[in-house]
C-alpha cells in the first residue's frame, strides 16, 4: 500500500477492535487496510520476524514508517476524526505523546486482563 494507512490490533480485543473502527481515519489518511494481528498476513509476519510482540500493543504503518504502542495510539488520535463526542474526547487525550506514553501502560493492562476474562488466548 503506497497510500493511506495499515493498522495491525488484536481482533479479539474488543477495546482494540472499537477503538479502530471508532477513528474514522479515511477522511483524514485515505485508504485503511485494518490488520488482525492473529492472522497470517504477510505484514504481521514481518512485523513479527522484527520481535515486534503485537500482545503489547498495535501497530500503524504511516507514511513508510512503523508507529507501535502509545505511539501509535498518538498518531491516531492525531490523524482521527473529531466530529463525534467519543472522537473528539480520544483524540485530546491521546494526542498529547506524554499522556499517551502515560496512560498506553494501564490500557494494555486492562486489555490483558480482559481478554483472560473472556478466556482468550495472547497472540501467538
């Protein structure tokens, strides 16, 4: 893809699976390839031949660059749609990078924890 952005997030993450669908980013980035980190396509592959581990947060390929984790949750909130409240409230929480840096911890604590509620498995 030469354009528009890939975000490769845990499918089964229900926090993870909202929160791409939620960003609206076509208006802003173009096309928007979503990417479930348990499949075999060929980007989580490389990502993980890179000991990228994806259960520690998704990843967005922007503009030939990989943005992982808070950061990548920074980039969105900076490229995302702002017209809903929902929107409006991410994108001023995670587009300041030391909040996002701050707070990226305890979301993927409560996303861990989640997911061995709902007793799924970490990505393999």
């Amino acid at each position: 893809m030469t354009q528009g952005i890939q975000i490769v997030y845990d499918g089964d993450c229900p926090f993870c699976s909202q929160y791409v669908t939620m960003t609206r980013l076509r208006q802003a980035v173009g096309p928007v390839e979503l990417i479930d980190a348990r499949s075999e396509h060929p980007l989580v592959q490389e990502v993980k031949a890179l000991n990228v581990d994806l259960n520690e947060g998704m990843l967005a390929r922007y503009g030939g660059r990989d943005y992982f984790g808070a950061d990548c949750m920074n980039l969105l909130a900076l490229l995302s749609n702002r017209e809903t409240v929902g929107g409006r409230a991410i994108s001023w929480v995670f587009s300041n990078e030391k909040i996002a840096r701050a707070l990226y911890p305890l979301l993927r604590t409560g996303r861990n924890a989640t997911l061995r509620l709902m007793g799924r498995a970490k990505i393999t």
